[in-house]
C-alpha cells in the first residue's frame, strides 16, 4: 500500500526543480539507510550471540566431545565437566512447572475472559501482569526465605509420609524434607511464568468470534460447555504457542532458580532432592573461574547448549502463535 | 453439545433423564467456575504474598542509611547508596542508547519492511531476543567486551541492559505504528511530503504515548534484572561512577548479601529488594496509565 503510494509521487517530482524535492530525497536516504542498518543490526546482535557462545564453548566441546551432552560428571578438580546434570534439572524443572502452571493460567484466562464481572477484570489482568514485572530476584529471596521453609517444614514432609509410601510414585517423593530442591525450584518456575500463559490465553480467547460462543449459548451451553467446545478448539494452537512461550521462559530463568534449587551436581529420583540447572550452575560457578580455563569454556558450552534449547521453544512458540494472527 | 440439542426434543417420558443431565451439566460448570475462581485467586495470592513479605521485612530495614551510606563489612552500619547510583547510571545509559535503535528496528518493521523476507526474519530475531534467557546476554558480552578489553566494567554492564531493552521497544514500536490507519499515511504523503517527515513528524507523534509505555516498561524489565550483570559490570563495594571499572548495582548487591550468613546484610538485602520491587511496579503501572490516558 505505502509503497504504491510513494512511487507515483516520486516520478513527477524528478522531473520538476529539484528545490523541494531533494532535501526529501536525501532525508529518505538516510533515514531509511538507518532503518534498515537498525534491523541488521538486530540480526548481528543474535548472529553474535550464537557465535561467541559457540567459541567460548569450542575448547569444552573439544576435550570431551558429544558425551559432554550427556556425561553427569562435573568436577573442577581433575577439570572433567558434563553437562548431562543440569540439562536433566533445566528440562525437569521447565516441565515441572509447565504442568503446575497451565491449569491455573488457564483457570484465569477463563476468569478472566468469561466469569468476571466487567468492573473487576481490568484491576486483576493488570494484577496478574504485574505479578511478570516482579523482577526474577524477589522471586528468589521470597522462595529462599518464606516458601522454602514452609515447603521443608510443613509441606514436604507431609508429602513424604503420604504419597511417599506409594509403590512407584513414591519415589519421586522420598528423602529429606530441606526445603530448596527440584520441586521448590519448579513451583517458583510456575508462579513467574503463570501470567506470561494467562495474559497469551487470555487474549486469545478474547479473539474467537463473538457469534460462535453466542450460538453455542443459544443451543443450551453451559458456560464451561462454550469454553470446551468453542473456545478451546478455536485456539487451541495458540494456547500451545502460550505454553510454548512459558516454557521458553521457564529454561532459562537464573536468579530464582539459583536460590531454591540447592544447587548439587547430582540427579536424584526424588523431586524434592536438589539439582541444579544450566542458567544456576553458569551463575554460580561463574565467579570462580579464571578467565581462559577450561571451566570458563565448559560454562559458555553450557550456554550454548541453553541457547539452542530456548531458541527452539521460542521458534516453536512463535510459530504457532503466528498461524493466530494469520487466521 | 449433542447432549445439548437432545434436551428440547427429547420424548416426554425421558423428562427424568434429561432433568439428571441437566443438573450433570450444570454442577460440572459450576465445579469448573470455582476451580477457575480459586485459580485466580491463587495468583492473586501469590502476589500479595510477595508484596507483603517485601513489606514487612522491606520497611523493618528501611532507615536513612540505606540511601546515605555505600555498602560496609558487615556490622558496620551500610547503605546501599552506591549500588542505587550505579544501577540508575547504567539503567539510563542503557535506556539512551537502546531506545533508538529500539525505535529505528521498530519503524523499519512497520513502515518498510512489511512482508518482506528481510524484514520477517528481524522480527523472527528480534522476538527471540525478547524471551531469550538473560544470562546468555551477560555470557555474549563477557566474550565480546569483558574478555578483551581485559576486564568488567560498567560499560559491558550497559551494554548487556542495553541488548535486553532492544527487543521491548521493538514489539511496542512495531505494535502502535501498525495501528496507524494507513488513510493518514496516505494524506501526508499526498500533501508532498518525504517519507521520513510522515514517520517521524505524524507515525511517532501518533503513536507516541504507545512507544513511552514500551520504554517504561523495558526500563522496569531491565532495572531488576541481575544474571546478564554478573559476569559484566560484576558489582563493588565502594562508591564509583566510573563505567571503566567493575561498578556495583542494586540487583547484584541483593543477590549477594541475600546469600550471605550475615543478617544486617540479609535486612540491606530486604530494604533493596522493596526499593526495586516498588519502583518497577511503580513504572509498569505509570506505563500503563500513560497507555490507558491515550486511548
């Protein structure tokens, strides 16, 4: 549209004296160069990104091959490192709080979008955005100093002694009660990433058509009913792409993590045994590595190995979103 | 739903079933509407829960000294004057050079780069970078600036920040010139006007108020933000604004004496977590009012 709009005013002006013309045309130029430099500039910036990764990391990928992937080893010492451990305590705790997550995000979104009364649903989405602006740090000293406890105290232990003892499950739920861990870490995840899911749930909820949901109800629905069979299969994929989103966020959230996980370089069957992730051990061992050492290189691997797991959800997420806007 | 449409045209005799359906339907619509009311309120929850406790603990440590005297060894009595100066320099900084080319990227995504490949592929980039763990951001520039010029520095620190309000101003950028009718393009280009005049004198007028709501918003974002200035700017403990230097911020002070054994460190860490916590609120709600006012 624009650009037929420019280019049958340009011709006529070349023809004219260039007195008004070329002050524009050289402005054009220039601001149009600066565009388009802005947007390769974005380009470097991710291109870069991936490439000074995949440097740092080379020396790392070098000495120990593909199995640094999965090789559990982490040691500073003999300097033999694996990153298998924390890949394990990145995907589990993402996942983890990927299932915690979606129910209650979607249980806003539905609030939000059916239940709530007009006057309310402003004040509580600009509550539950505001619970994304809490910077990842609060989320950390809030777990280490009031959910930890009441997980070790009250929580874990009544966990431990019921579901516990189950043949099976019961693994995933045995050891001691300290609080920081695995499961902490996830229900920390959940609670940061919840409003990214329900603000994408709850604005694509927002855009099925009005007529649809009206003559569901015109049938007889239930408001539920609407929710199940209109609503949901009208946008099903972007809710995908919402979760996608969330869990994106979810693999490489540092700070929170880093307080609650108990940060130990093992894989334990319990969930409430600690572990750590890749974003936890890169903040924490950072500091003790000398520049140039072996260790540092096995840290940026490990960010490289972050990388491409987010970029892939992203990409994922993005893709789906997008067919939403395009329908 | 079929169970739906058989109500009404079921048989007389089949009174008593519909009635038991009718009444299935409606509890499993009504356990589903308090399950979604109690969900609500359990975000809810959360959030008063960490306000709260930020209060609580927050305001027990607030006194004079924590804006008026740098960081100490424990047991002498600190403040945090250094880490606020030094992260209000480098968030400035960050935000002077970012929004810019933040808007630039944004205007060449809605005015010149629609549907082409080019201009698909920065936006792909650009909302990956949005969502992009942070901590990679610090690790890219640890390599490109920390790494060879031999040392952190405030400056790497900005640049880190920097990187992560690119993508934030880019998205609302993009989002408010789109919602310009192309019918006003149309009027100032018809009035003979170049095209970088209808951008910068009608677009961004327009869609001004949009794009400070996107400024404010990526300032709250990257004013708490703390893993990508570990391995930047690093943090001190004594006073500095010399951006050469390893230069200590609000973030990675309270991660750091929130870790610490010692509790009039532990209570700083508090009094500075609120002191952040308040002030991205604070410019998330402005944001939003500003947004709210124009509409």
């Amino acid at each position: 549209m624009q650009q037929a709009a420019t280019l049958p005013l340009g011709a006529p002006m070349d023809a004219k004296p260039h007195r008004t013309a070329s002050p524009g045309r050289f402005g054009d130029t220039v601001f149009s160069a600066a565009c388009h430099a802005a947007g390769g500039f974005v380009l470097l910036l991710l291109g870069g990104i991936i490439v000074e990764l995949f440097i740092g990391g080379l020396p790392a990928f070098r000495a120990f091959g593909l199995p640094f992937i999965w090789s559990t080893e982490w040691d500073p010492v003999t300097e033999v490192f694996g990153a298998g451990v924390s890949i394990y305590g990145t995907i589990v705790t993402a996942v983890l709080a990927i299932l915690l997550a979606v129910p209650v995000a979607f249980g806003v979104a539905f609030y939000l979008t059916e239940l709530s009364p007009p006057w309310l649903r402003r004040p509580v989405g600009t509550a539950v955005e505001l619970l994304a602006a809490v910077p990842s740090i609060i989320y950390g000293m809030w777990g280490f100093f009031l959910i930890a406890p009441i997980m070790g105290q009250y929580v874990q232990p009544a966990v431990i002694d019921t579901i516990g003892e189950l043949p099976l499950i019961g693994e995933l739920f045995q050891g001691p009660p300290f609080g920081t861990g695995i499961f902490t870490a996830a229900l920390i995840l959940a609670i940061m990433i919840l409003p990214f899911i329900a603000a994408t749930m709850r604005d694509v909820f927002e855009q099925v058509p009005p007529v649809f949901k009206e003559s569901a109800y015109g049938l007889g629905c239930t408001t539920w009913e609407v929710m199940r069979g209109v609503v949901l299969p009208y946008t099903r994929i972007s809710v995908v792409g919402g979760i996608m989103l969330g869990l994106g966020r979810a693999l490489g959230e540092t700070m929170a993590v880093t307080f609650v996980i108990g940060n130990a370089n093992r894989i334990s069957t319990s969930l409430f045994g600690p572990g750590n992730t890749i974003a936890s051990v890169v903040a924490l061992e950072f500091g003790e590595s000398e520049m140039g050492s072996l260790k540092l290189s096995a840290l940026l691997a490990l960010g490289f190995i972050l990388f491409v797991l987010s970029f892939i959800v992203l990409a994922a997420s993005r893709f789906l979103l997008r067919s939403r806007l395009k329908a | 739903m079929s169970a739906t449409t058989m109500q009404p045209l079921g048989p007389v005799k089949d009174q008593a079933v519909a009635a038991a359906l009718g009444r299935r339907r409606k509890a499993t619509d009504r356990l589903v509407r308090l399950l979604s009311f109690a969900a609500t309120g359990i975000g809810l929850i959360f959030l008063a829960s960490i306000l709260v406790t930020l209060f609580f603990k927050g305001f027990g440590a607030m006194n004079p000294s924590v804006f008026t005297e740098v960081t100490k060894p424990p047991g002498s009595e600190g403040g945090l004057l250094n880490a606020i100066v030094g992260s209000l320099i480098q968030v400035a900084l960050a935000t002077a050079i970012g929004t810019p080319i933040g808007m630039l990227v944004g205007t060449f995504l809605a005015e010149y780069a629609k549907g082409s490949s080019f201009g698909n592929v920065v936006r792909f980039v650009s909302d990956i970078l949005l969502s992009a763990p942070s901590i990679l951001i610090g690790l890219f520039v640890y390599q490109l600036l920390v790494l060879p010029f031999g040392g952190f520095s405030g400056w790497a620190g900005v640049a880190a920040l920097t990187i992560i309000i690119i993508p934030i101003v880019v998205r609302t950028t993009e989002d408010m010139l789109t919602l310009i009718p192309n019918t006003l393009r149309e009027a100032v280009i018809g009035l003979g006007s170049p095209k970088w005049k209808m951008i910068v004198t009608i677009c961004w007028r327009s869609a001004i108020s949009g794009i400070i709501t996107g400024i404010l918003l990526g300032i709250a974002r990257i004013a708490g933000e703390t893993a990508p200035l570990l391995f930047t700017s690093l943090g001190n403990n004594a006073w500095t604004t010399d951006l050469t230097g390893p230069m200590p911020s609000l973030p990675i002070t309270i991660y750091s004496y929130a870790g610490s054994p010692f509790q009039d460190w532990i209570e700083l860490a508090w009094a500075g977590a609120l002191l952040i916590t308040l002030a991205v609120l604070l410019l998330n709600i402005l944001a939003r009012s500003v947004l709210g006012r124009s509409k």
